[in-house]
C-alpha cells in the first residue's frame, strides 16, 4: 500500500474543511454600516438609531426581521437582505429600503 495515499486524502480533507470554513465564514460576515452601499441606504445594526432626520419613513417598531426582504427568520439575530449580497445584516437592524413584511 502507498503510505503517502491516506495522508494526501487527509491533507486533501483538510483542505476541503479549510475552504467551507472560509465560506461559511464569508456567509456570516455582517454588514459594516461604514460600508459604501450600508450610508447610501441608512442601515444601521439597531433600527432605534436610524437617522429619522434624513428618513421620516422609519417607524419605531420597523426592523429587519419585519422587512419583507430579510431571508433569516425573525427570531434570528442576523440573516441574508438581496441589498447586501454576501453579508448579513442584523435582525434588529434597518435601512431606508425597509418594506414591511406583508
Ligand atoms: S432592505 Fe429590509 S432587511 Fe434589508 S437591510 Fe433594509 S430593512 Fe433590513
């Protein structure tokens, strides 16, 4: 038997590990709200602190959770928004794209 076989399978393993961790990892970063696309929208990590001067339209009560585009499911602290492609933005968050689920 080929003793270096099962180590390039182990290495080759761990290589794959490597890559969804990475993945994973990428799935999971949050939205900066320093972000080009995060001012140009407004969001914020927590909807209390949306610029209410600059947007009349946020409620108090409005959230990601209750935004008909947030894809996490409203007990979720984060989930995926189609604004932010790659990113999560946070359940308690808001952004002046804000459509209140039907
Ligand atoms: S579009 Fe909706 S889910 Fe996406 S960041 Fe804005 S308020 Fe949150």
């Amino acid at each position: 038997m080929n003793p270096s076989l099962p180590r390039r399978v182990f290495l080759l393993s761990l290589a794959a590990t490597g890559a969804a961790i990475a993945t994973s990892a990428q799935a999971q970063a949050m939205v900066d709200e320093k972000d080009p696309q995060a001012v140009a929208l407004g969001y914020v990590s927590e909807a209390k602190r949306a610029d209410v001067k600059k947007y009349a339209k946020y409620a108090a009560g409005q959230n990601c959770t209750g935004c008909a585009l947030y894809q996490g499911k409203a007990a979720d602290k984060a989930g995926a928004c189609p604004l932010f492609a790659g990113k999560q933005v946070a359940g308690a968050g808001w952004c002046s794209a804000y459509a209140k689920k039907a």
